[in-house]
C-alpha cells in the first residue's frame, strides 16, 4: 500500500476529531462501540513498531485527549480497550499504523479472553 491509496493517509479534515503536530483522531467507522476513536499517525507506516518515539507519543498524548473528550461526552464509559492489531494474522485491516481507543460500558458483554501468562 502507497500513501496515494491509503485511507488514513487521504483523511478529510471534516473527519477528524482531534490532531496534533504529528497524529490525527477519527472516528472509526465500524465502531465496536460508540465512540470509538482510531488514532493515527501523519506519516505513513505499516505498523506501530515503525513509529518512531515522538510519533508515539504524539499518538499517546491524542489518546488522553479523545479519552477526556469522550468521558465528558458519556459519562457511562467505565473503561477502555487501548491497543493496535499488527499484521494480517493479528486482524490488522488497514495497513497504516493505528491506535483503538474503545469505550467499555457496564453491560456490554465479555471481551474475549487470553490465558494468564503464570501459573495459577
């Protein structure tokens, strides 16, 4: 994928929900609940490991901010899911790196499980 096809690289500005300097804020179009936020950062890369170190931050920085922004506007969000999927086998859809901030409210059903890494 090049940035000329790339979607998160071709964002509206009427899209975007917050930004800084080197990251933007969407929100995602098949949310897994409402007010899922996908932040992104500006340049173009495969994954989150091809960030560099202010690119990260910048994207952590947004994510306090969406999740300010978004407990005000619902104060019935108790949690969030904070993460990204990295290659096809872990789910990643869009190959640009990417960051899910998912709102969690009490009622909305189990996440799926990992085993505990330590014996019990």
């Amino acid at each position: 994928m090049t940035e000329h096809d790339c979607i998160f690289c071709n964002i509206p500005d009427s899209a975007i929900v917050a930004e800084n300097d080197l990251a933007c804020a969407v929100r995602d179009n098949a949310p897994v609940t409402a007010l899922h936020t996908l932040i992104i950062p500006k340049r173009h890369v495969a994954d989150i490991f091809e960030t560099s170190a202010e690119e990260r931050e910048a994207i952590h920085q947004l994510a306090l901010q969406c999740r300010r922004s978004i407990c005000e506007h619902d104060p019935t969000v108790e949690g969030f899911n904070y993460g990204c999927n990295v290659g096809q086998a872990a789910g990643q859809k869009v190959f640009h790196a990417h960051v899910h901030l998912i709102p969690r409210r009490a009622g909305e059903g189990e996440l799926a499980t990992t085993s505990h890494p330590f014996p019990q």
